[in-house]
C-alpha cells in the first residue's frame, strides 16, 4: 500500500513467514499525491499518481511471485533431503501448477 509519508510515497508488500525472515518488496512512487481538491491541475496530478501505481503493481506482483516460487524450490528441495516425498495430491498440484483445472464430479 502507499506510504502515508507526505514526503515520500512507497508501494510496499511485505512477506511475514518463521522461517527464513521476513521479505519486504517496495517502489518508491516519484508522482505527488494530490490532495482532494477538484480543480484540473489536481486531477491531472491523480491521474499522473494513479498511471505510477498502476504501472508498479504488476512489476512488484512479479517480483513477489518470483521470491515465492524460489522459496517454494527451496522447500522442495528441504523436503527431499530429509527424505520427504511428495503425496500425490501435491504432486498433482505441481503438475497444474498455473492452469485452472475444473475437476469433476462422480
């Protein structure tokens, strides 16, 4: 979410997880945030904040799913060298991964 600091504006994500730490993903936004005011220079600043933001969520969604999915190989390979093998509804899972599957009934 942006930062509340009138001096500079962050889009962040934070990754909370016991083990390794904690991850935190940010943009700094260099657009203003215009205030509530309705005059046509201050929509013209909300739409310059507004084409920022939406430019740097897909970029930081990117690189949230990259961390995940390197952190999801790490657990993998944990889970191998321990000896775990994976169950065959996680490995079911792995093999969909990123399709939408529609099961259906009996």
């Amino acid at each position: 979410m942006p930062s509340t600091n009138s001096t500079e504006r962050v889009l962040r994500a934070v990754y909370s997880a016991p083990q390794p730490s904690t991850q935190a993903f940010e943009h700094r936004l260099s657009a203003p945030l215009a205030s509530s005011e309705t005059s046509p220079e201050h929509t013209k600043l909300k739409v310059a904040y507004l084409a920022e933001l939406r430019s740097l969520v897909p970029k930081l969604q990117n690189e949230i799913n990259v961390f995940l999915t390197e952190r999801m190989e790490d657990d993998k390979k944990a889970a191998e060298a321990q000896g775990r093998q994976l169950s065959e509804k996680e490995a079911k899972e792995e093999e969909n991964y990123g399709e939408e599957v529609v099961e259906e009934d009996a």
